[in-house]
C-alpha cells in the first residue's frame, strides 16, 4: 500500500499487512502514561535536531516529542503504525507531518538526516534487524541513529507477576510483546546493519507510575492488552488484582507504584 503523501515532495510507502502491532488507547496514553514522552527530553537532547535539518519520529505515538524536535526548527515526519496514534498526532499538531507505517519496512523518497525513536523500538522486536536496515535505507550516509528502548531486564518484576498470575489462573504462559536486548546484543545488530556505535547507555530508570492509582494492573491494561483480548471481564478482574498483589512488595512504595524500567539509550551513525 502507499501511504497518504506526507508533504508535497515526499512519498512514504508502508506496509499494508501489520499483524503483529498491538491496538493503542490514544485517548488515555497521553494521560496516565505521558511520562514515556515525559523521559524523552534527554533523548531529544541527545539528538541535537538543527534547523532545517530532516528527522524521522519512529514510533512517533501522539507525537508529543515530534513536536518537540518540529520546536527546534527540524523538519519532522512522524511515522506510527497505530492509526489511532497517527489520527491523536494530526489532530494535536495540525501543521506537523504524520502518517501511519511499519517500522519494520518504511522506505522513504528522499533520504533523512536523523532517525529518531524513543520507547518505541521494543515493540517492533519480531524483526529488529529489519527495522535497523529500513532505518539504515531511511538515512543518508552520515546520517544519525538516535533511540532509546527498553534494556534487558525491562520491567521484569512486572513481566514477573504477569507470567505468575496467569499460571496460578490455568492460564497458558503470555506471550509477551516486547523485545530488550542486551547492549551487546543491539550493538552488534547496528554494526552488522552498517551502523558505527558511538554511544550505547545501559541504565535503570525506575518510574513512578504517578497516574495510575491502580498500579500494576493499569501498567498492564495499556502496555499488555493484547494479553487480555478474548479473556472473559471477571477473569481480567481476578488476574490484575493478582498482578498488584504479586508486584507490590517489589513496585509499590508508600508514595505510590514505581515501575522497574530498564533503558538501552544508543546514538548510532549510518555507514
Ligand atoms: C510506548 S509508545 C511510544 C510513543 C512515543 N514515541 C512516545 O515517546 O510517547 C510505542 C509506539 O510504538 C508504535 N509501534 C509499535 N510497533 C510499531 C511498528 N512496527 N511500526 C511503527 N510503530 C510501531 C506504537 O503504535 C506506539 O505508538
């Protein structure tokens, strides 16, 4: 399929068959979980977009941080394979450039300076080299690679109550959407993928949940709801309210939930 013109000159062509990518709340993700876009500023710093300069958002979401780089006088494209996110996205920033396509194959006409992507990488984990070469193919030589996602060991007391909960319930285990290499691991797929490696930061970033009064169990209803399609609604119930009972003794502070994020921060340049 070819997607919508994202501006006069340019052509994007994504793919039309996208089974793997989850359905987003739009409405709520800004809301209860705008502290992913929050944690984004230093990625954006990171970047350093220069006026005039051409940037991908991958996984742009409601394009909070697309407007932010658009800010600094860049000239951004937002891309999103959620069409609920892209729709948000055009309706928050009429004069920004959205369009919904897969990280995993988007070819763009005319080649960018920068490719950035925050939070958005570990979902596409089914083809990760994949998305590094039609990141790479995206670039002009010289051009910047600039992400964060999560790291190995993202979320795991979290992923941990899940996988516990649903057994204790007959359940068979989840099947867990996301993909956190090792730095190791992705440095090598950016080198192999025709990238030079010029920062890679390995960090824990632990993260109050600071809109969800439910804890755990809102954590899963936006980032695991693939995991609760089909389930009848008082097996939901019975399996989030396990969840909060498993993750509390690691995640819940008197101040409120802290969810154990891991972050894998890259800037990578194209070869
Ligand atoms: C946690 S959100 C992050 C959104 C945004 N970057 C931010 O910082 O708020 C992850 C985003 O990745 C998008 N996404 C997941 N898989 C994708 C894929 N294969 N291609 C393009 N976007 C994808 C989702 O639709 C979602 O909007």
């Amino acid at each position: 399929m070819r997607g919508r013109a994202a501006s006069e000159c340019e052509l994007i062509i994504v793919r039309y068959d996208t089974p793997s990518l989850m359905t987003w709340n739009a409405r709520t993700y800004d809301g209860g979980f705008g502290y992913v876009s929050a944690h984004g500023a230093p990625l954006v710093d990171l970047l350093d977009p220069r006026p005039g300069e051409r940037i991908v958002d991958l996984g742009c979401g409601t394009g909070v941080l697309t407007a932010e780089i658009a800010s600094r006088g860049a000239h951004v494209l937002g891309i999103d394979g959620s069409p609920a996110m892209i729709e948000k996205a055009l309706a928050q920033y009429p004069g920004l450039d959205f369009i919904v396509g897969d990280g995993r194959d988007f070819v763009v006409a005319q080649p960018y300076d920068a490719v950035f992507s925050n939070a958005a990488l570990h979902w596409m984990g089914s083809e990760p080299d994949a998305v590094i070469s039609s990141v790479r193919e995206a670039l002009a030589p010289g051009g910047r690679f600039v992400a964060e996602m999560g790291g190995a060991g993202n979320c795991a007391a979290l992923t941990a109550a899940v996988s516990t909960a649903w057994r204790e319930h007959g359940l068979p285990d989840p099947d867990l959407p996301w993909y956190f290499p090792t730095p190791a691991e992705y440095a090598g797929r950016l080198e192999k993928g025709g990238f030079v490696v010029r920062i890679l930061e390995y960090f824990d970033r632990p993260t109050p949940l600071d809109e969800c009064p439910n804890g755990a169990a809102d954590w899963v209803r936006m980032f695991a709801g693939s995991l609760l399609h089909q389930l009848p609604a008082e097996l939901i119930e019975s399996l989030l309210r396990r969840v909060n009972e498993l993750a509390a003794p690691a995640l819940r502070r008197e101040t409120g939930w802290m969810a154990d994020y891991v972050r894998l921060r890259f800037a990578a340049v194209r070869r």
